[in-house]
C-alpha cells in the first residue's frame, strides 16, 4: 500500500465501520464522500483488491454522519450505498445485488485448424485487455469443438486464439456475438 499523508481537522470526528465484500467478484476500487456524485475522493483501496469474503476498516474523519459510498468491482459494475450513518453503523456489506452483471454470451467454438488450440480469449470490443483464458485448464483439439462463455457489456467481441505451446496467436476483431453462436475456427 502507498503511503498517505491527509491533513485535517484533528478534532473532526472519527468514524470507522467494517467493510466486508459479500459479492461474488473482487471489490477494485472503494470511495466515501459526503459530497457525491460531485466529488468523490480518494480511492480507499489504493493498489489493493477486496476479494470475495475479505472486508477491511473503513477510517474516515468528519462531523457528518451520513456517508455516499461506492464500490467499483473488477468488472467495472459500480455499486453506490447512499445516506449510510456511519454514526450508527459499524457493519457494511456490498454484496454485488445493485452492480448488475453484464449479459453472458455464450459461443461454440470449432476447432477446423491444423493445430490444438491452447487458450481462448473473448473480450468486449471496447475492452483494454483480453480478460481470462476461457478454455481454463481444457485445451480444444483439433475436429472438436467446445462451448464458452463471457460476460460481455457489448455485443461485439474480440477473439484470441493460442495454439498449441503457445508458438503462435490469430485474433479477430469486432464479432457480433448476438448473430454469432458458432464460430469455426479455420487456418487462416
């Protein structure tokens, strides 16, 4: 964790509640205002993630009681608590239920190339990164075929296809994943 130095009214009170992360994804960023939407703070995280069943202390200093707070999770889903009394309330749970998840797409996929596919990605065309390797510990041999699943807030998605020891990749871009069911993967 970072170091932080915050300078304030030493007098201001202080108000501490545990927060505990009931969802079933990691909690990314945390923020505690009494000013929001219009200005929120500093992330309470820092670099850390606040996994499923994990919680930590919330410490804030203020006269107020009643707190905003929000909770970012790994998959950009927000969740916003508003109006807690932290003067009252000593136990916070965030437990994913006003962060809706985004649809899941589900896609076969056919394996018509020479080699064995080794890992697959599918991420939102949108997306910075390729997320998590989709077969998991499976591998797709060749002639078979297998269904996969992304929760994906777009509708089209990028592809990344590694073969076998990982000694080369094919990606494809901008697949509309609600026409597509099947994709047939094919050299070239």
């Amino acid at each position: 964790r970072d170091s932080r130095v915050t300078f304030g009214d030493p007098n201001a009170p202080r108000r501490e509640a545990r927060l505990t992360n009931a969802a079933d994804r990691a909690i990314r960023e945390f923020y505690a205002s009494t000013r929001a939407p219009l200005a929120w703070g500093p992330d309470r995280l820092g670099s850390d993630l606040l996994a499923p069943g994990n919680s930590f202390t919330l410490r804030l200093r203020g006269a107020a009681c009643l707190w905003d707070l929000r909770a970012v999770y790994e998959d950009e889903a927000e969740e916003v608590k508003q109006g807690v009394d932290l003067c009252r309330t000593r136990e916070i749970a965030f437990d994913g239920s006003g962060a809706p998840r985004p649809p899941e797409r589900r896609v076969t996929l056919v394996n018509r190339h020479g080699a064995m596919i080794q890992e697959v990605y599918i991420s939102g065309s949108s997306e910075e990164d390729w997320g998590p390797d989709r077969l998991g510990e499976e591998v797709l041999p060749r002639g078979q075929r297998m269904e996969v699943a992304a929760r994906l807030r777009d509708c089209e998605a990028d592809l990344r296809i590694v073969f076998e020891d990982r000694r080369a990749a094919e990606e494809r871009a901008a697949i509309n994943l609600w026409e597509t069911q099947l994709i047939v993967l094919r050299l070239g």
